[in-house]
C-alpha cells in the first residue's frame, strides 16, 4: 500500500511538473488591432515559425488589405473580424498589438482594459495628451500592461551608448544630445495608400514628421534623462513640400533644455538617405549611435576616436513580439525609465504636444509638469 501510494505521489508529480512545463512552454495570445501601419509586416513575418506567440484574431474592416496580407503571409481570413470587440469575444487573446492610427490607439485600451487584455502600440503612446492620460487610466484602473514598441529600442548600440554615457559616465557629465530620425518621406519611399491616409492627417496621425520621428528623439532623451521632464520647449515645423505633404509638416526641430543639459530633436521627411542616429556629449568626451550596431566614441579631447560593432543586446527578449510575450507572463519586470514603458511614454506625449504649441505659437513653452 505504501509502495503504491508513493508510485502515485511520484506519477502526479511528474504529471504537475509536465502541466507547469507545457503552459511555459505555450504561445501568449495575441490579437491584432488593424493592419493599416506599415510596421504590421515585423509581427506577420515569419509568425507560423514562431513559438512565443501565437496571432489568434486579427481586427480589420478592410478585408482587400487583409486579405492581401493573408497571401503574403500565410494566415487565415478566417482570423480576421471586422472589429476588435468582435474579435476579442470570438478568440480570447491575452494581449492585443496595435497597428491602426495613432488616434485609434485610445479606442484600442477603451476595449481591451476593461478586459485585462494587455496592450502594446506602435509609437508614439498617443496622439495627444488628452489621449494618453485616459490610456494610462484605463491601464492603471485594471492592471494592464500598456507598452509602446520602437524600432529604435532594439538597437545594441544604443545600450552600449547608455552604459557608457549614463550608467558609468565615462564622457563627463552630459551637457548636450543631438538625434536625428528621418528619411525622403513616406510617399517617396512608397508607403502604402493605407498607411499614407492618416500618417499624414492631422488629426488622425497629430501632425507630420514632428510626430512620426520626433518621438523617436523624445523617447530616447527622456530615456537618457531618466524621465526627468524637460524645463522648456521649442519647435520649429516646417513643410518644404506642400505639394506632397499639405496638411502637415515635413520637418520638425525641437530643443529641449534641462538644468544642465539640452536636446536637439531633428525629424524629417527630406532627408536623401534613411537615418537614426543620435550623439551624446558630455564634459570630457561623447558617444555616438550611427545606427544599430555602429558606435564610435571618444572619451577625451587628447585620445582619438574609437569605432566598434555592437552585437550584444541586453533584453531578455529578441523582438518587441517576444518582449510583449516575456511582459505578459511576467518572466520581465517593465521598469519606469524603460524605453518601452508607460511613465516614458507619457513624457513623450506631452513633449510633442510641447513642441506643436511652441511653433503655432512661435514661442519657446514652459514644460508643464
């Protein structure tokens, strides 16, 4: 009897163990909010070869977009609702990514907070800060993770520039950052008539390439800063194109100032070649991201420059998919000053609404905190 009662105890503990080991093991839920932003084609490549996630419903009216997609990546119209409350019912995600409008992003928390489906958005948070703030209080009122994913965040060497400037302060006290996002235009470069319809609307995208890459900058300072809020704001917007782009800008400058620091943002949809890079200067030295793994440095005026290749990535996740997954099941702790969290994405929110007022207004703006 006592030999058999252990035979049972070790066979349902092995049993236990499998079950534990099965839902690690078991893809997070993921439903897709619209199909109109560009950036949709990271989630859909290669998304049958994955085993972090699995995409169980997809959110999108128009069915020719879809279904376009469908035959480009493999996936079922049979995932694919005409509305995210519809989708959500029929497939029961557990988190919900975001690729409709920048103004849609509100309507995507207004649904799935309640809920307790988690959310991640392509950047910027919001569309304003009216915006933001009734996002951060349907995700703080039901516990939700609410991330905003750039592609920008899964740079090594920008790690490697943080380590070196902010953590370890190897170039002095910092005193000036200088970032540059941008490329031709999203016309020029041949975004899709979906993309284009509100990328380029006032309202549904909150400007031009002041939104569209000065977040970028945003994000990346207030990273830098640690989320301390910038003293003052002032914006230049421009269009050189009106042609092309004639209800927003196409190139935006924003400086920030901090007690003892300043940020040049520069966005722009008039730049020959691609471009994110961004260079840190402190009392002694600086360090500069040419773009994903190009960093070169120099940590005194008497040493030269030095340039190295940075491969290592210190995320426990390989892609914002991953790190959405990793979030959700709680194996990564989203901290406050993270590029992706909420507290930094609220900062940059109100530093582009910052930046709007302070060039219809031709005015520098106190930052209000």
């Amino acid at each position: 009897m006592v030999k058999s009662i252990a035979t049972l105890t070790l066979f349902l503990n092995l049993f236990l163990c499998s079950v534990v080991t099965l839902a690690q093991q078991r893809p997070v839920r993921i439903g897709i909010d619209g199909l109109s932003h560009d950036h949709i084609h990271g989630i859909l490549n290669n998304h049958k070869a994955r085993t972090d996630i699995q995409i169980v419903g997809i959110a999108e009216p128009n069915k020719e977009k879809a279904q376009a997609l469908a035959d480009r990546y493999g996936f079922d119209m049979g995932i694919v609702y005409d509305d995210l409350a519809t989708m959500i019912a029929e497939t029961k995600p557990e988190g919900v990514v975001a690729f409709n409008s920048i103004y849609d992003h509100l309507s995507t928390v207004e649904i799935c907070a309640p809920k307790g489906i988690h959310v991640m958005v392509e950047k910027p948070l919001a569309v304003s800060a009216e915006h933001a703030d009734k996002m951060e209080s349907l995700a703080r009122k039901h516990h939700i993770h609410l991330l905003t994913n750039y592609e920008t965040t899964w740079y090594p060497a920008h790690y490697k520039a943080f380590e070196m400037a902010v953590l370890n302060q190897e170039i002095g006290a910092i005193n000036k950052v200088l970032i540059n996002d941008g490329h031709k235009g999203p016309v020029e470069i041949g975004c899709s008539p979906e993309f284009l319809a509100w990328l380029t609307d006032p309202v549904l995208n909150g400007g031009g390439a002041v939104v569209d890459f000065g977040c970028y900058g945003a994000n990346l300072m207030t990273w830098i800063m640690q989320n301390e809020e910038p003293e003052t704001v002032t914006a230049v917007l421009q269009t050189i194109k009106p042609e092309v782009y004639p209800k927003v800008d196409d190139q935006a400058t924003i400086i920030l100032t901090y007690p003892h620091t300043q940020a040049i943002i520069q966005g722009s949809w008039n730049w020959p070649v691609d471009r994110k890079d961004l260079s840190v200067y402190g009392k002694e030295g600086y360090v500069t991201v040419h773009n994903a793994h190009d960093l070169e440095y120099r940590l005194t005026r008497n040493v030269p420059k030095k340039e190295i290749k940075v491969n290592e990535f210190p995320l426990a996740a390989k892609d914002p998919f991953n790190y959405f997954a990793h979030v959700i099941r709680g194996d990564i702790k989203v901290v406050d000053t993270d590029l992706s969290s909420l507290e930094n994405n609220l900062i940059v929110v109100k530093i582009l609404d910052a930046a709007r007022q302070s060039a219809s207004e031709g005015r520098t703006v106190l930052f209000k905190k």
